[in-house]
C-alpha cells in the first residue's frame, strides 16, 4: 500500500492533510443539503402564503361586492328569518292573549245629525212597490268636519260721555291685525311640533283644508307664540331649580349646520329645554343654580360631577347596558371568574331596581327597601375587591368606587327613580323632530324651540292638551306659567275644533281670498 510522505502537509491541498481537507468537505455537504431543505421550506412557504393572499383577495372582493351591492340596497335586511322545515320553532299565537276581553268603540254621547234612510226601489228587481217598515238599525259613523270659518267682526267704535274717550272694540282670543285665526295658528304649530316639517304644514293646508298660508308664516306664528311664552318658560326655570329632584340629560343638535347640545332638566311636573353650544357643567350650574336643594338624577357624563347638590343618582341602566355591551364582545370567556363576576353585579343591581318597584306597588315597605340597601351596600363592596386582570372589570369597579354615594340614593328616598329613562323619554319629542327637521336654522329659531317645547311638554305632564296651549299662547301673552298648567277653561272645546278660523275686519274683505299677513 502506497504511504505519501506529504500525507499530513501536502503541497498540492495547500499543505493542509487529507484528512483536515475531506472534514471540511463533509461538513460544506452537510451545510449545503441543510440550506437546499430550508430553501424547500421557504419555497413551501412561499407557496402557502401566496395561495392565502389570493383566499383573501377573493373574500376582499366578495365583501366589497357585497357592501356595494348594501349600499345599492334601499331597505335594510330583513330582521326576521325564514324558517326551514327541518327546523320550525313554535311560535307564539298571534292576537290578543288568551282570556282578554275585547272591546268595542263607546257609542258617542253627542249625536250631531239624524239621517233617515228608506227604500224607494227594490234593489233586486227595481220596482216601486216597497213598504217601508217603522223598525230600523242605527249605523253610528265619526267623522270630522274640514272647512275653512270665515268670520267678520264689525268692529263698532264708541264714545263715552262720562270720561269723553273714544272706545276700541277688544275681544279676548281675538289676534290684532290678523287675517288668520287662532286655530288655524294653533294647529299648525302643533303639526310643526309633532316634527311636520313647515313646508309640509303649507301643503296641508292648501291640500286638505284650502286655505292657503306659506311657510314663512308659520314661522312668524312660532315666533309670537314663543314670545307669549317667554316669561312662564323663565318660570320653569325657576321651579325646575326650586325643585325636590331633577332628571338631567342632553343631545345632540344642529343650529345652521353647527354643532350644539340640547339639554333637557325634567321632572314630573316640569320639563325645560335649553340649545346651547357647550356641553359643560356650566350649563347645568346655571340652569339649577351653584347648590341644588334636590337630587340630581343624570347618568355618568363627567359635567354633572362638579355641581353641588343635595343628593346624587346615577343611572343603573346606564351601568347595566354597559355591563350587556362588554359581555356582547365576547372577550370574556364562558364560565370564567371574570363572567361570574359581571353576573352577580347584574343581578346586584336588577334585584334593587325590582325592589325599588315592588316598593312602587306597595309590596314591600321603606323599612324593608332600606334594609334591603345594607345587603347591596355590602355585595357592590365585595364586587370591587374581587380582583382582576380584565380591563372592563376593573373600569368598572373604578366607576363603582367613585360613585359609591351616588347608585343608591333611590333606597333612601323611594321618590327618587334609579335610572334617568324620564329624562331620556323627554328628550325623544326632539329626536325625532332633528331626524326629520336636522334641527334649527338660527339662534332664534333654536331659542323658541326651546320655549315652545318646555310648554308643551310641561303641559302634558300635567295632563294638559297640546292644542289648548297652543291656543292660548297664540291668543295672549301668558304672565303665570298656572294659567297653561291650570286653565280655567280648555280653549280648543270654546273654539271649533273641526274649523279653522280666517278673520275678517273690514266689510271690503268678505269674499276675498284670504292671505297670511
């Protein structure tokens, strides 16, 4: 066997030896197939990614497709799903539930025209000889008359002897050099707060009634009417301040395309709106002065933190449809401490607003309410030293905390409602007129908006017809708030109440067109 002397330090391996040379060459093998497989995986990879990329162009697609064809769409999905035949729930039965009595429309106390009906021919055979009987079968129909009353007043002046003035006729309800009667004012303006845009109050006049009276005429009668108004709408103020509570909220509103904020302050006797450009607690400081002597019911917006007051109650509502808002994430998981955590406070708090109303309903007592605060006391106490990791939980314990003296005042004092729902239902009048009117066009017309609703709705609370206010603002200016809360007598059952007044002054007129002023 042939034994090289260079076998260890051959020049022709750069004096390196045949062992040394061939290691190295076993590990560059072995380092280019590790290479080569991780260049296969990359090439794998690259290939999986790519046919992702297209999955997920194509879902791209598709849901802009779809949006597309939402956006096209002019109704919204169906809410209500076809059911299969595989697989039909039971549905409750529809119509009344079963035992309840039904009921029939009373017969009219007032019957305003008798028609006789008797027959002349026979409606089979067309002959003359018919006997009509004495005996018949009443057929009651209501209706309501539409027509325009056109009245003229002759105005006679007169002289007295005595004191030798000249005496100007004066007519209570009657309006000063108007053309259009206060009914017809009085109506309109109603349509106009049951969110009927005013060009569309124009055209129904013209198209049911026939009398023609343009848009810009209902605005001046908003504008009188609010004027008449002005001073009890000052008093509301003043009443809401000298209140025992006050539920508080506000919403957004645009005046001339600028955003501003409507609030609202009502209890149940009083409602008062005001349109104002700040969301601060300025606001609300003003409106209830720099120390409420009540209790400020509202829900957890930070401007009604600074104002000073006798007592506080934060909305549980609030507090609940946040806790339903959390759980509608899905973030926490089924059966966790975290969920069971969320469930006891939502039956903490449910069980005290049932409390609170079966106390409504004489079932429980105010010592039984009181007693009942303790245990709630003590589990919203346990609620908040439960430790957590979760974000949501912790927020909310921190909201807890911090308004510990403030969720539940409506156990000390039952007068008080646990949630701010009254201050939301009377915020919804204006709602649905600013999805339909998108709010005011000036400052002016923000301002008599917030006069003429307080009225309306202060009126109402106190079972007062909006038509009856109407009429007596548009009639004369109202010095006492008592006199729309309190009338004497309801103006709309003095008045006709299926006519619309035109006025008339002067002999010349009559049987000329009338016009708005």
């Amino acid at each position: 066997m042939f034994n090289c002397k260079y076998k260890n330090n051959c020049p022709h391996l750069n004096n390196r030896s045949i062992d040394e040379v061939l290691a190295e060459n076993e590990y560059w093998k072995k380092r280019i197939e590790h290479m080569q497989r991780i260049m296969n995986l990359a090439e794998q990879k690259i290939l999986k990614l790519e046919q992702e990329n297209k999955v997920i162009k194509d879902e791209n697609n598709n849901l802009q497709e779809e949006l597309n064809q939402v956006i096209r769409k002019p109704f919204k999905p169906n809410i209500k799903k076809e059911e299969t035949t595989d697989c039909k729930k039971e549905t409750k039965k529809k119509g009344a539930p079963v035992g309840h009595r039904g009921g029939t429309r009373p017969r009219p106390t007032k019957i305003d025209n008798y028609i006789k009906v008797t027959h002349e021919k026979c409606q089979y055979c067309n002959s003359n000889q018919v006997t009509n009987y004495e005996n018949f079968k009443e057929h009651i129909i209501e209706d309501i008359e539409i027509k325009v009353n056109v009245t003229c007043w002759q105005m006679h002046y007169g002289y007295c002897r005595d004191c030798k003035k000249v005496l100007y006729p004066k007519i209570d309800g009657l309006i000063p050099d108007s053309h259009i009667g206060p009914v017809a004012r009085a109506v309109g303006e109603y349509f106009r707060y049951i969110s009927v845009p005013y060009l569309k109050v124009e055209k129904i006049f013209t198209d049911i009634f026939g009398l023609e009276i343009t848009y810009p005429s209902f605005i001046k009668y908003d504008k009188n009417i609010a004027k008449n108004g002005e001073t009890a709408y000052e008093q509301i103020k003043q009443l809401i301040r000298n209140s025992k509570s006050i539920h508080a909220d506000e919403t957004g509103w645009r005046v001339n395309g600028i955003n501003k904020w409507l609030w609202n302050f009502t209890n149940k006797e009083f409602t008062f709106y005001r349109i104002e450009k700040s969301r601060g607690s300025e606001i609300v400081e003003d409106t209830l002065g720099t120390k409420y002597n009540g209790t400020l019911i509202s829900d957890f917006y930070s401007a009604y933190n600074p104002i000073k007051a006798q007592a506080k109650q934060k909305c549980l509502a609030h507090l609940l449809n946040e806790i339903k808002t959390i759980e509608d994430k899905k973030l926490i998981s089924e059966g966790s401490n975290d969920q069971i955590l969320f469930q006891q406070l939502k039956s903490i708090l449910k069980e005290a607003i049932e409390i609170w109303n079966k106390y409504k309903t004489g079932e429980k007592t105010i010592d039984e309410l009181k007693a009942f605060k303790e245990i709630v006391a003590q589990q919203l106490t346990e609620f908040v030293k439960c430790d957590s990791e979760n974000d949501d939980i912790k927020r909310i314990q921190k909201r807890i905390i911090k308004y510990n003296q403030e969720l539940l005042t409506f156990l000390d004092n039952p007068e008080i409602e646990p949630t701010n729902n009254r201050a939301e239902r009377q915020l919804r009048p204006n709602v649905i007129m600013r999805k339909i009117t998108f709010g005011n066009r000036s400052d002016i017309g923000a301002k008599n908006h917030s006069i003429v609703m307080s009225l309306l709705q202060t009126g109402i609370s106190n079972g007062i017809k909006p038509l009856d206010i109407l009429l007596l603002l548009t009639t004369k200016t109202v010095v006492n708030l008592s006199e729309i809360i309190e009338p004497k007598t309801k103006l709309s059952e003095s008045l006709s109440s299926c006519t619309l007044n035109s006025n008339i002054y002067d002999f010349e007129a009559i049987g000329q067109k009338t016009r708005a002023p």
